[in-house]
C-alpha cells in the first residue's frame, strides 16, 4: 500500500496559524515561505478581516490566494464537521481534493487529519518556524523572540509536550 | 417527484430578521455591524438578495449566531411536535418566536455537546404525575411531588435562590435571557432530541425568574407526555382568579412548595418566635423577611402563606400595598448576556479533550475566534486528545 504525501509547498491555512503570524507582525515570513503558495478560504478570511487589513493588501497582491466557498457548501459542511467551524472544515476539504497540506495548531484538527487524510498533512505554526530557519528566511536566535511575540500579541498558547519537540527539533536545524 | 428545492436567500432571510430581533436591533444598526446599506439589509431579510460566505461569517458574528443557526433547520423531521406546539402558542408573538429560534439552536448544540462528551442526560428527571381531576386533586399532586423531588435533589429544607443553577446540576438545559417587552415568562420543552429544557425571561426579576423556573420544572416532572409549555403574566393573573386549568394550578402548586416548604416556613416563622397561634403578628416587614429567605415575590410569598392558611384571603387586602412597589421592577440583564455555566464547562472540556476545535468554541461561545483564544490562554486549556 502506497502513502499519499501532500504537496511540500502548498498550505491551506486556518485562521488560527494566520493570527499567530498577523497579530504578532510577522507575516511577511509566512509570505516569504510559500511564495504565493499560501492559500485560505473566504471563510477563513471573514474571521480575520474586521481585525487585520495586512491581509487584504497580501491578497490583492496576489500572495495569498482565497477559495470561494458556496453558501450551500458550508450549509453542507457545518452539519457534516459539526466539531469544527466551516471555516476550518473547508480547508479540510480543500486539502483533500487538492493534495496540499493544512496549516493549523489545533488538537481537534490534528486528530482529525492524522485519521483521515495522514499526518504528513499538519503543518502547525512550529513548522512553519523550523522551516523559515532552515531556508535562511529567520535566523535561529531570533526564533525565540517570534514565539514570544506570537504568545503575546496574538495569545499564541500551545501544548508543552509540542514546545518540547519544537526546541528539540530547532536545536538540531 | 423531484425534491423541492431548498431556498437559501429566503431561508438566511428569516434567520438574519429572527437574529436581528431577538438582539433588539434595528436593520440601520445591523447594516453598520456588517458594514452593508441599510437597503441591503431589507433585500436580504426578504430574500430578494443572496449574500456570499464571507458576508454570512460577518452576520454570524454580529448577530452572536453559530452559522448553523443560519443554515441548518431548527429541529429534525420527527422531532418537530414539541417545537410546533411553541411557535403555535398564542403568548409566543413573532418577536417571542426569535427567542424561542436562538433558544433552540443553544438546545441543540447543548445536545451536541453532552452527547460529545458522553453524557447520557437526554430525559434527566423521573415522571411523577398523577392523575388528576378536580383543583384539590391538582394542589395535592403539585405539593407532594415538589416534596419528593427536594428529596431526591437533596436539598432537604434550604432556599432554592439559584434554582438554574440547581437545575442545571441536574442535566436540564436552563437558558436564561431577557425578552424586553414580552409578557413571556418562560416556557419549557420536552423532546427525544433535546431532552429537557427551561427558558426563563430575565427581564422579569429574579424571584420571578426562579418561579418561572419551578412552575416549568412542575410541568416538566408532572405532565404526562410534556412537549412544550409557556408561562405568560396572563395565565399566572387568570390563576390568582382560579381560571386556569388543572394542569397549570398543579404546576404553580408544585412552584410554591418547591420553593417555599411548609415545614421551612414554620421553621423560618419559628425562628422569629411566631407560631400558627400568633399568625395576628404576622406583618409586612415579616412577609419581606420570608420573601428575601426563600427568593421569591412578595405576592409569590403571600399566596404561600395564605394557601397555608398562616393567613386569610380577607387578610390579604393589608399586606397588598407592597406589591405595587413590585410592579416597576425589572432585571437588567441583556438579551445574550451570558450562557448557562454547565454548557460554557461542557464547550472547554470538550475543547480540552480535543473534541471540538477552538472554531468551534468559538461558536459554542458565541464569540468570535480571537476571544476564544484569548480565553483558552488565559484559563491555560491545554488540548489532549483523549
């Protein structure tokens, strides 16, 4: 049996990896990473839009690009996902008919995906921090200041054993 | 036949006007919450126009709404007869059906919650009602059930002042909310999908909020095949002058002495050196003790005392005086001011356990996702799958 591996370079992201990197002013690193690879839903967009107006400018430029959802589709996917928003649900769809992978840190959404689609499609706000580092896009001493940063401007909060494995893994990039 | 087509414009219109009205707005503030012309509101609320996913995410936040509120029927074939016998109440008006619409999708997603997490509450309480054909019949089953289920809450003699809470304990889905204007108490519903639930308007003060909830409970623990009741001013005056039903002065029956023991008044009286041979000693300002001990209204205490026979009916004309007083008062609480503490416990346990995502929070709390996080960080909930 072969595993599906989702495409390296493409990521669906859900609001919450979008607000870590909003809020905290480091979005032009998530930008400079996929390179006009970095894709949401309209969904997704409305939860942020009253709150942070980088994103529209990185939408009209064309680094960010949005996926219309059909009202009747997020009828269909608010009662076929009802322990997630439609907004997250939808990049869950995406993710799957497309082949990219899901940038979230939520628990619910990693179990979710581990199950349905593998885990090689979670991309969390960890990953993306250890891959910036080892493209050359952040330097390694500064990354602990982007989580500081991220914790205090946009009440970033993640699971110790994760923190653990991030260190870990960044010690070693 | 072909299936009837769904008609989303039309459907979303209802449901954004029943939000708009149960928040108390008009369509010129909701049009500056959602950044639309006022036009467009009125298009949309008639169906004459569709909106778009980002423009329903917008109205599922101002209108403090989940996008199922928006999107998916209100109850399920099958399900419906309890809700029906709601919305065709006469004392139910169309700005009391918004209400009952909001009231609806938190009982749902309460279900959802509880059933997410396990929990087993669908018909929490026993059924005790009896039989009943005359007034005295009605009385008496009220009375004795409401002894039993003290017991069986173990709440022995003590004042029920938080009764929703106690309720709540018990796995009955209480929603507490303020309908400004409405001549509607409460209402209560019974279903296989929902279980049980009580509405109580918290316009009303709060004494009259808590026996709103017990004259509900009464009904829920008594009526044979309950589905769905409402408490309106009306009735309870039209019951002062014994022209309700059986059912209706069973339940009131069931209110006072669940909130009000006879054995806890004595006690209470007791305690003031008052005794059934010094009933002449009753006065107002002992009236005001016994309302502020067990949590209810001065005319609530008052029938009490005179269906005890503590007083006279005749007595009744020189304690009156004080309810006038009564009637400006009202609770200050907002429309959506809060959500039942049981169901705001559920939503962050089955965050917690990785059961639902911080979106959905977010949606359960009525909140949008930055609050959630911001709570989720500030209460340090950690997600572990269970």
């Amino acid at each position: 049996m072969s595993i599906a591996f989702p495409s390296d370079d493409i990521i669906i992201s859900d609001a919450n990896v979008l607000i870590n990197f909003l809020d905290s002013g480091h979005f032009e690193l998530l930008i400079k990473l996929f390179q006009g690879k970095l894709h949401i839903t309209d969904t997704v967009r409305a939860e942020i839009k009253q709150h942070n107006s980088e994103l529209d400018k990185a939408i009209e430029e064309g680094k960010v690009k949005v996926h219309k959802v059909p009202i009747e589709q997020v009828a269909h996917l608010a009662k076929s996902f009802e322990n997630f928003q439609a907004g997250e649900a939808s990049c869950f769809v995406l993710a799957k008919e497309k082949g990219w992978r899901i940038g979230t840190d939520d628990g619910a959404a990693k179990v979710f995906i581990r199950k349905e689609l593998g885990m090689h499609y979670i991309f969390t706000t960890f990953d993306v921090l250890l891959k910036a580092v080892r493209l050359g896009i952040i330097k390694k001493t500064e990354v602990e200041s982007v989580v500081d940063e991220m914790e205090k401007k946009a009440n970033f909060f993640y699971g110790e054993e994760d923190y653990k494995k991030f260190s870990s893994e960044l010690k070693k990039s | 036949m072909p299936k009837k087509e769904f008609n989303y414009p039309k459907h979303l219109g209802e449901r954004i006007r029943s939000a708009r009205l149960n928040l108390g707005l008009n369509q010129e503030q909701l049009a500056d919450e959602v950044g639309l012309p006022r036009p467009a509101i009125s298009q949309i609320e008639s169906g004459k126009r569709a909106i778009d996913s980002m423009e329903l995410v917008a109205f599922s936040k101002a209108l403090r709404e989940p996008l199922s509120f928006f999107l998916e029927p209100l109850y399920e074939e099958g399900e419906e007869e309890p809700v029906k016998v709601l919305y065709r109440s006469d004392d139910i008006s169309e700005r009391d059906k918004s209400t009952v619409d909001d009231f609806l999708v938190l009982a749902k997603d309460y279900t959802m919650l509880e059933k997410l997490l396990g929990l087993n509450l669908s018909q929490p309480l026993p059924s005790w009602g009896t039989e009943i054909k005359t007034k005295w019949d009605a009385i008496v089953d009220g009375q004795k059930t409401a002894e039993a289920l003290r017991g069986v809450l173990n709440l022995g003699l003590a004042p029920v002042k938080e009764l929703d809470k106690v309720l709540e304990s018990a796995g009955i889905k209480v929603v507490m909310r303020a309908i400004p204007d409405s001549k509607v108490w409460g209402f209560s519903l019974s279903s296989k999908a929902l279980g049980h639930c009580i509405f109580a308007n918290t316009y009303c003060v709060r004494e009259r909020q808590n026996f709103t909830l017990a004259h509900e409970l009464g009904h829920l623990v008594m009526d044979r095949n309950h589905s769905a009741t409402v408490l309106t001013a009306k009735e309870a005056q039209q019951l002062n002058d014994d022209l309700k039903v059986l059912i209706e002065i069973r339940a009131n029956s069931f209110a006072a002495a669940f909130l009000m023991p006879e054995a806890a008044i004595e006690h209470a009286l007791a305690k003031l050196g008052m005794s059934r041979r010094t009933t002449e000693q009753l006065t107002t300002v002992t009236i005001e003790y016994l309302r502020n001990h067990f949590g209810v209204s001065y005319d609530a205490m008052l029938w009490r005392l005179i269906n005890l026979k503590w007083i006279s009916k005749q007595d009744r004309q020189k304690f009156v005086f004080q309810l006038e007083e009564e009637k400006g008062e009202t609770a200050s609480s907002s429309p959506k001011e809060s959500l039942p503490e049981r169901y705001r416990n559920l939503a962050f346990k089955a965050y917690q356990s990785a059961k639902i995502s911080i979106g959905k929070l977010a949606e359960l709390l009525r909140i949008d996702v930055y609050e959630a996080r911001k709570l989720v960080k500030e209460f340090r909930i950690q997600q572990i799958p269970a």
